[in-house]
C-alpha cells in the first residue's frame, strides 16, 4: 500500500486583506498536519482574496501577494505537509492566476489557470493571461508553467478552477505525465443545481484520467458572489471524500495511491490513449522535490461504511425539497453576514418590513445570519446578539392592511428584532401639497405616483436611519417584479444589498412554505394568510396586477433564459399551463416582453446583489442588455 492522507481547507477570505487571508492559512495547515496529512489543498486567489477584479492591474496587489507566499513558506518551514494555494503572479506583462506548491519552507513551483472564464459573472480574460500546453518560465526563480510535480509518495499536478471544467483542461496531459493526484485549487460560487453538477464532473474527470481529484472550495462572499465552499476528492471516479459547504475548516481522507496505479494498469484504453499522446505532444515538465513529506507510518487503510466492500452506507441524505432550501437559505444568509461583517461599515441590519413576504424573507436571511455566526454561543447569547443586531421597521400608510401589521410585528419577536411602527401618512400628505406646486397647469398627480410616494417616504426614513445607527439596509424586491419594472426607484429599489434581487416569486413562496413547514412561526403563517400585495393602493393584489407568478417567471425564463421570441414564449406557456386560455397566455407573453425591455433602465439601477444563479438580472456582472434599445426585431 502506499497510503497518503489529502486535506481540504476551506477558508473565507477577504480581497485585498493579504496578511489576514495568509494567517488563516498557516492555521488551517498547521490542523492539517496536527492530522497527520500528507497534502492540503486551499482555494483559487487565497492570498488575495476573490474575485480581485481590475485590482490585479495594480502592480503593487500583485507583487504584494509574492511577499506573503514567501512568509507563508517561512512560518510553515517546520510542517512536513505539502501546500497546495492560490496566488497571482506577474512575469513581464502577463497577469497570471496560479496555484503554487510550497513544502518545508520553499516555493516549489507555481502553475498558472489554463481556460479564464468570460462568461456569466466571470471577466478573468479582461486582465489575465493564458497558461498554455508545455509553457516553461521562471517567476522570482521558482519554476513555471506547464508542470507535475514529484514528492516522495508520488507525482500531483496543480491546476485552478476553470481548467477542471473542460475535458480537454490540463488534467489529461499531466495525468498522462504521470500525475497520480491533481489538485483543483477552485472559487466556483453558489449557483442552483451546481452541487450535483460539480459532484459529477468532478467524478467523470477523475475516471476518464485514472487519477486522484482534489477539489478544494472558497467558501464565504465578496460583493455579490457567495462561495459555498467544501469539496471532493474523487479517486478513480470513486468518491471518498465530501467535505461540509457553508463552513471553514480542514476535512481529509486516507487514500492508497497503489489503487490509481493499478487501475491505470488495467485500463487498457487509458494506456493506448497514453501512449498516444505521450508520442505526439509537448512534454510536461517535471520538478522533483527530495525533502520527505509527511511520515505515513501513522495512516491506517481506510475502512469501507459497515465493515464491507459490497454493502451501500446508511447514511440518510437529505430530499431534493431539503437540498434546495437549505443550500439557498444558507447562501443567501452567508451573503448578508459577510457583506455585513467584512465591510466594516456597519453594526446593525435593517428591514422595512411591510408585513409581506419579501421582507420578511430577508428577516429571516438576517436572522439565520445570526445563527451562523453567533450559534455556537448558546441560544440565550444568540437571541441576544440578534436583539442587539437586527432592526425591523413597520411604516404603514392608510393602505396598509391591520393583517399585515400584525403579521409584520410577529415576525419581529419571531425573529428577536427590535420593532418600530411609525407610519407615513402625515408625510404623505405633506408630500402631496409639495408636488402638487412643482406641477404646471394641466399636470396633476396621478394614481401611480401616489403609489411611489408612499416607497420613496419609506426608503428615505430607511437610508437615515442607515446614516444614524449604521445600519445596514436590506433592500427586499424579488426578482420577478424587479424583472418587470414593479418596483419604485428611490422607494423599494433602496437598499445598501439587494438580498433577493435574483430569487424569484414563485421561490419566494416555496422558501416560506418551508420555512413555516420547519419552524411553524407564526409571524410566517400570518404573511402567507393574505395574498402578496405592495399596499400602495386600496383593494391592491400583485398578481392582479401583474399575472400569476408562475406565468410570470416561466416568461422570465423562457424570454431571458432561453433567449425565445415572444410568439415562442406564448407557445411555450401553452404547454406548460393547459389550464389557462391561450389569449390570456398570450396577452401576458406580449405583456411581459413589453415591460421587461421598458424596466431595465430601473433594474440597472438597483443596487449591489447577491448572486444565486446563471440567470441573474445584473448589467455588470450577468445579462448584459442594452437600456436603450427598440423591439422592432421581435
């Protein structure tokens, strides 16, 4: 057997806070090797933090980050344990992103990021250079490019990221060249459904190049991303090693490296491709390191769940229903406490809460926050920390229903918020007469503007209340209506962090049930009694408004997803809702491509907000559309 024990650390970092991201590192592998493991691999950009955007074009960010490798390798000269990080690189002109190898106080070699990413909410290509098959270069005189790397219990290859998503990455020619383990140094953030997906793909690699995969993670938010950290070690495409998301720490696994040996042995197929290739293509480079790793006397063989080879493990797996809430839940609330807590600009968390269901979804995200966070502290410290963090706000105006303020005030001592009632009537009004002197003969005030006013009274009691308590202010609209342009600029469009800004309604509502499935609130129960209505005007119901939220986002989809013309999305939606008649299915069709062209002057200007899919409405960093533009095309 020649058994060797693979660490994954998960560490939430923070850009540009080098010395911090560096001393969070030296801890976790310092626990890596008090585990007696032979390897630990760490995420993509760990020394600087991701994503570092156009930083990196500032000579000093870069230069700085070799400055902290070379201490990471001094105070980590007394661990046996092999280093596997992320850093940024410069040689002449070219940026790179790489993954460095650092072992018994040297930096080994650096590898940089073959495929950069310019889709979705990635632009590495802006300011990044290409590694390239057989690249061979020296940076700080430390061996670069195309490279494995030979220690004594066998040969690994570094890669980061991107490179693992392609079949045609780096991994095949160095596993080729011998690379037993390949280590994935990865910042891949939370998507819906990328957990599955990734699990897979990383199996798949793992069997289709006869090697040990090493995915490690970044876990934890920047600006809008969230990162859900964990990851895998799949030997063979079997996996052995699943390590917990959402959280920081060190997780490893035993393997026996004689397994990928032998089945490489076996697999005729590989070998022929092998031999193949090793005949026709530029050679890897190898760096051979002597030092001795890790001693492996200690390492057992690793034993099979219930003592047998042939038996599936009784470990209960959660339900699709489970997965899907819990991961979303636990991104979103992530998102609010690391935008909270790493700015540094903020000591409380405010919601207007309307007694609807979007503010109180992000109660409750600011709440879970807290339990995050502060859990371990014990449920009498809890609650106490969220007394002293969290702030609802209840402004009421001569539409808001007594239902709603009851269910708005519930939720408040549900979830341990300092309650304030204060309505805006007498603003209204105040408002009103000084409108009414800004307008020319024939101008009046309409309905709609009504409706704004009451918003706009709200968000600017919100952003000072922001200014004096430093508070920070969630804005609360979900995605469906925000597509659509059923929000007010300067009223519920405010906020300092859009939570739900890319949640739809219909995910909204699902989020809820489940909530009040699982936790029987009863400030949840008396917000879902009543029909969503923004209750800006008498006898008001969102969906009356608008159409059914299910229609409304199968368009969303169908129209900014699937990129369908509206005559395609009409036929669509009479597929997926025979129950409605074809003329109300193809008024909304038209409806919603009208409004959804008309609203992107409003949703370019929301604010700052969290990532949670590949549909995303965010000009910078997802759908990129024209505001001004014409649909004579459609």
């Amino acid at each position: 057997m020649r058994l060797v024990r693979i660490a994954i650390a998960n560490v939430n970092t923070t850009v540009g806070a080098f010395h911090a991201n560096v001393d969070r590192v030296i801890a976790r592998a310092r626990e890596a090797a008090a585990d007696h493991a032979t390897l630990v691999a760490f995420p993509e950009q760990i020394v600087c933090g991701y994503s570092p955007e156009d930083l990196v074009q500032w000579r000093k960010f870069v230069d700085a980050q070799w400055v902290e490798l070379l201490r990471l390798a001094h105070e980590t000269r007394d661990l046996p344990i092999a280093i596997c990080v992320g850093v940024t690189v410069r040689i002449h002109a070219n940026i790179y992103n790489c993954a460095a190898l650092v072992h018994r106080g040297e930096i080994v070699g650096v590898v940089p990021k073959e495929k950069l990413p310019t889709y979705s909410v990635f632009y590495e290509a802006r300011t990044l250079a290409r590694g390239r098959e057989g690249l061979v270069d020296r940076v700080h005189g430390v061996p670069f490019g195309d490279l494995v790397f030979d220690l004594d219990f066998g040969t690994i290859a570094l890669e980061v990221c991107e490179d693992i998503w392609s079949p045609d990455g780096p991994m095949r020619r160095r596993s080729y060249a011998g690379a037993e383990i390949v280590v994935n140094l990865s910042a891949s953030p939370f998507r819906l459904g990328v957990v599955a997906t990734r699990r897979e793909m990383i199996a798949t690699r793992a069997s289709d190049n006869q090697c040990t995969v090493v995915y490690a993670n970044l876990v934890g938010a920047n600006d809008g991303l969230v990162f859900d950290g964990g990851g895998y070690v799949s030997q063979n495409g079997r996996l052995v090693l699943d390590a917990p998301r959402f959280v920081e720490g060190v997780s490893a696994v035993t393997v026996d490296l004689d397994r990928t040996l032998r089945l490489r042995s076996e697999n005729t197929t590989w070998r022929y491709d092998q031999e193949e290739f090793d005949s026709t293509r530029p050679r890897v480079t190898r760096v051979s390191r002597k030092s001795p790793t890790t001693p492996r006397g200690a390492l057992r063989f690793p034993a099979p769940p219930r003592q047998s080879f042939f038996l599936p493990s009784e470990r209960q797996g959660r339900t699709p229903r489970q997965d899907f809430c819990e991961d979303l839940l636990d991104c979103l609330a992530l998102g609010i406490g690391d935008y909270f807590e790493k700015t540094g600009a903020f000591k409380t968390i405010g919601v207007a809460l309307s007694g609807g269901r979007d503010s109180l979804l992000c109660l409750a995200l600011a709440r879970r926050y807290v339990h995050m966070r502060h859990g371990a502290l014990g449920q009498d410290a809890e609650r106490a920390k969220a007394q002293e963090i969290l702030r609802a706000f209840f402004m009421p105006s001569r539409y808001s229903s007594d239902e709603t303020r009851k269910a708005a005030e519930r939720a408040a001592a549900d979830y341990d918020a300092a309650f304030v009632n204060l309505s805006v009537d007498d603003a209204f009004e105040r408002e009103l007469a000084e409108l009414e002197k800004m307008l020319q003969p024939g101008e009046s005030v309409t309905a709609l503007t009504r409706q704004n006013v009451q918003a706009r009274l709200r968000a600017q009691r919100m952003w000072n209340w922001s200014n004096s308590a430093g508070g920070l202010f969630l804005q609360t609209s979900n995605m469906s209506e925000k597509a659509v342009g059923y929000t007010t600029i300067g009223g519920d469009m405010e906020g300092a962090l859009s939570v739900i800004a890319n949640v739809p309604k219909t995910v909204v509502n699902y989020l809820l049930d489940y909530l009040y499935e699982t936790t029987q609130l009863e400030g949840i129960r008396l917000t879902l009694a009543k029909p969503a209505s923004a209750e800006l005007a008498d006898d008001q119901e969102d969906e009356r408004d608008l159409m059914p939220f299910p229609v409304l986002d199968a368009c969303f989809m169908l129209y900014a997803g699937e990129k369908m013309s509206p005559d395609d999305v009409e036929e669509a939606l009479v597929s997926i809702f025979p129950e409605i008649e074809a003329d109300k299915l193809r008024t909304w069709s038209k409806r919603f491509a009208r409004l959804f062209t008309q609203s992107i002057y409003k949703w370019v200007q929301a604010p700052l907000c969290l990532h949670v899919g590949n549909l995303d409405l965010d000009r910078e960093r997802a759908l990129q559309l024209p505001v001004v533009q014409r649909t004579e095309w459609q």
